[in-house]
C-alpha cells in the first residue's frame, strides 16, 4: 500500500488528528536534500539524482518514501553500513552483454538506487522507441525507493511503464505461513492517460497490506494501522505501529502470489534467499545480500492493432474505456494515480512541498547533523 492504496486509506480514516503542515521551498528541499547525500561520500550527480527522486515523492503526497525514507534506509542498510555497506557511493554500473537487442542486464555494483533507476526507465524508452519495447534487469541494486514515480515520470512522457523490485528486507509472512520469508514488493505500472483524464494513471502498491514506510509514517504521527495489516513478535495481530515485528500479504493469497512474483523475477535475474536481504551478517561465504529491479517500457504504438470501434483511435478508445469504467453508477470512483495527482496540484498551489510537523522535525535533524541552515519557524504553514 505504498500508493493509491495507502494515501486511501489514509484519507478515509475517521477522526484523525489534525496536523499543521509547513511549506518547504522546492530549492531548499533539494539543497538540503543534495548536502544530506554528499555527507555521506555521493558523488554530485549521485546527489541531485536522490534529491530529484525525493522532491517527485513529496511533491505527489509520498510520505513513505521522501527525503526522510530515503537516508533512514541508506543508514540502516545502505552507506551507513560501515561494516558490510549495501549501497556504495560512486560506484559504476556495469551494462553486460546482451543477445537481445531490447533487453539489457546490469550489475548495478550497489550503487545509489536512485540514480540506477532513473537512467534504467530512459534507457527502456530508448529502446521502446526502437523495438516497441525495452525491459532491464538489475542485479546487485540497492532499494529505489517509491516505484510509482519512475513510471509516472514514463507515462508522463508518452509511454506503458513497469518496474518491480525486491525489497530491502524479508518482512512479510506468506500467506498461511508463520515466518517473514518475502519483502514487501511493490508492483507499479504507468499508463499515459493524461490527454485522456488530464494525469497518468498509476498502479502502485506494496503486495503487503501496507509497507514498511506507512508503519514508520504512522509512528511519526502517532496514528494506528488499519486491521490485518501486521502481527507483533508474538504472531498475533496488532494495529500499533510500535509492535510491529512483521507484515501481511494485502488480500491473502493474492497478495503472497504477486509478492512471490518479484522473489520469482528477482531470482532469474540473480537474486539470491530472500532472507539474507540487506543481512549480510548472515550469509555466508559466496552469498548475496542485495536486491532486484526489473524495467519494461511499451511503447503505445507497438500495442496499436489498428481496429477500435466506431472508427476511434488508440487515444480515443483508451479514453472511452475509463468513461465506461467509470459510468454506470460509479462517477464518484477515483483512479489510480488521481490521490498523487491531486497531492501534485496541492504542492503546486502552495508552491512548495507539504511536510508535516513530525517530518520537519525529523528533516531539522537532518539539516543540523550537515549544518545546513533549515528555520522551520520561515517556512509558511497551510491547514
């Protein structure tokens, strides 16, 4: 529930507390953004790569996975591992030999998942652009954070994007079983519906009933997690964010399905157990510990059969299909991708990106630990 899902649910909760929400300037956000990832020996490029990708999920109401996400998961597991770190700063991608013209394969050698992410999704276009389709598979990554953007930022340019990853940890108990054995998984897809609704329809979720972001979000703000979404040490259900040991799949067996899904791909590309994931203290000699992404890109053209009714086009016809969709009794029905485009016009109208006090709190942390100038009482507030 990284996405649509999660921001739903989030917006549906009765009687949730109201928070003051302050007002960061784009350019303030990034700096801070960029001198947080080059304390931390990223190189320039690496930087303005984390602070574009932080910026995007803030901007579309992504409070899992912004700024704050980003340098607790590279502290945890990333460069922050001094010992046996997952992700190394300045490290070179290696792009291996390919017998398949619209499919490469990478060893990202750990480098910043940000970075590999958005170069994989342009390089998949240019590849579309040529054969209809370009996919990427990615060994030896480390976590690229929000999935929903890159596709987003695809179907905004014209293109059918997917991308799924493994996760950084095992933290999902299977479906009927006991012990956390799968990641938490998210599938995204982007379509280019913009010309159609006015924004790209966007599919993106963790296969766990929420992810580990929304735990760490609702601890911040002190909110309890829906029923059935995560068990305490003890294996019994809890809804108090500070109990939780380990998720659940969303929808049972479906959502164990679609999470084995991404172990499944992970594992043909090179992934290794599941369980030793971002645990190299764990593994032994000859193991992996890191995680996979996989990229396709359709180009729409590609897809095109040339035979609509009633003499529509491609654009036409995937435009009379939403309005069918949504007819019927169902006008007050939302799409996928709707809650992060409206979260989207929000940044736009306050002209900067929306973080609430518990964010900024932890974001003024962040800026005193790399001594950057960050007053929270300058920056305007919106209810």
């Amino acid at each position: 529930m990284s996405g649509f899902l999660g921001i739903l649910f989030i917006r549906t909760v009765k009687n949730r507390k109201k928070t003051m929400n302050y007002v960061v300037p784009v350019q303030t956000h990034d700096q801070l953004a960029q001198a947080a990832f080059a304390a931390r020996k990223f190189n320039p490029q690496e930087c303005e790569q984390a602070a574009k990708f932080c910026n995007m999920a803030a901007w579309h109401g992504i409070k899992t996975h912004n700024l704050i996400k980003a340098l607790h998961l590279d502290h945890l597991f990333g460069s922050g591992n001094t010992t046996n770190p997952g992700c190394v700063p300045n490290a070179t991608i290696i792009k291996r030999t390919s017998k398949f013209e619209a499919a490469q394969k990478w060893n990202a050698q750990k480098k910043l998942g940000q970075a590999v992410a958005f170069e994989a999704i342009e390089a998949c276009e240019k590849m579309a652009d040529k054969y209809g389709v370009g996919i990427v598979s990615v060994d030896h990554a480390f976590h690229y954070l929000w999935g929903g953007g890159y596709v987003m930022e695809s179907a905004k340019r014209g293109y059918i994007a997917y991308t799924n990853c493994t996760a950084a940890l095992a933290e999902v108990v299977p479906f009927m079983g006991k012990g956390a054995t799968l990641g938490t998984n998210p599938h995204s897809w982007g379509f280019p519906t913009t010309d159609a609704i006015g924004f790209p329809v966007v599919i993106d979720w963790a296969t766990s009933t929420v992810a580990m972001g929304r735990v760490q979000q609702f601890k911040r703000e002190g909110k309890q997690l829906p029923p059935n979404a995560a068990v305490d040490k003890d294996g019994n259900p809890t809804q108090d964010p500070n109990a939780v040991s380990a998720l659940l799949p969303f929808g049972a067996h479906k959502g164990y399905g679609l999470s084995l899904i991404n172990e499944l791909v992970g594992g043909f590309i090179g992934g290794s157990l599941p369980t030793l994931r971002s645990r190299p203290e764990n593994a032994g000699v000859g193991e992996k510990t890191t995680p996979n992404f996989f990229f396709q890109v359709i180009h729409p053209d590609a897809m095109d059969c040339g035979a609509f009714a009633c003499g529509r086009d491609q654009k036409a016809n995937v435009k009379a299909v939403i309005e069918d969709v949504l007819g019927h009794g169902n006008e007050n029905c939302i799409l996928p991708g709707q809650i992060e485009h409206q979260a989207a016009v929000q940044s736009e109208k306050a002209d900067g990106l929306i973080f609430t006090e518990a964010e900024m709190k932890e974001l003024s942390e962040v800026a005193s630990e790399v001594k950057f100038d960050f007053n929270v009482s300058s920056f305007k507030t919106i209810d």
